[in-house]
C-alpha cells in the first residue's frame, strides 16, 4: 500500500472512529479478534472473549501467548494509528510482564508511547480485564519504525 493510499484509509477511520480497515492489514490481529476504539486522544484496544483463545480450559484462561500477542499488535497498531507512516513497525524486542490470570472474559489494553525517534519507538503496554488499574498483565516493546 502506497503513502497517499494508507493516508486516505488512515484519515477516514479517524473520521468514522473505525479502524477496523487498519486491523485488517495485520493478519494476526484479524485472526484474534483485536478491536479497538479513539476516546480523545487515547485509543484502547479490545480483546473479545473467543473459546479459540483460550489455554487454560480448567479454569478457563486466555492463553499467554494470546495476551502477548494482544498487547504486541497493541502497541503495533497504535504507531501504526499516530506515528503517519505507510509501513508497520517491526517488532525489535517485547518483554512482558503477567500479573493475574487472564480469564475468559474480554480483556483491554492501552498504550504509552515513551519515545519516538526517527528510527525506534519505545511503547509501555497495560492490559486490564475488570478494571484498569488492576492490570493481568504489562510488557515493553521496542519497534523499528523507519522504512529501511
């Protein structure tokens, strides 16, 4: 997809508050079901409850992989949605942090960018499931965000 192109599809979900269009240009994201909605300048992502999610059926819980690989497309599609690049980021290191089990249930994620260069991106991830400030887990990610 070319600048103007990827501008255009960006500038229009801004517009309608739907980014559904940009999710589906992550095949991973599609395939979890991430979903995410703009409140103001903060976007926050949503993980639905899905039975294919799950790692833990005694308990029932999410797999950990799918809270990393979550809270990784997070902070993927938040540069992807603010940073007015026509390319995704790539993934340069991703440390996570699991503090709770994550329950089926659906389960949010928010993120902070703490710097963006011209090169790398430094982004803090907190998903949450009943309420924000009890996190089930945190992680750190460092992205390549420039084109070469």
């Amino acid at each position: 997809m070319n600048r103007q192109a990827f501008n255009a599809l960006l500038s229009e979900a801004h517009t309608r508050n739907d980014y559904s269009a940009l999710i589906d240009l992550v095949p991973y994201a599609r395939l979890i079901g991430i979903e995410c909605l703009r409140l103001g300048d903060d976007m926050v992502f949503r993980l639905p409850a899905q039975a294919d999610n799950i790692g833990n059926p005694v308990l029932p819980a999410l797999h950990g992989g799918v809270i990393a690989g979550f809270m990784e497309h997070a902070a993927l599609l938040h540069l992807l949605m603010f940073m007015g690049s026509a390319h995704l980021p790539k993934t340069i290191d991703f440390s996570v942090d699991y503090l709770r089990a994550g329950h089926y249930r659906d389960t949010f994620a928010q993120c902070q960018v703490w710097r963006q260069g011209r090169r790398v991106a430094n982004v803090a991830i907190t998903a949450w499931q009943t309420t924000q400030t009890e996190p089930i887990a945190t992680a750190r990610a460092h992205f390549k965000v420039d084109e070469s």
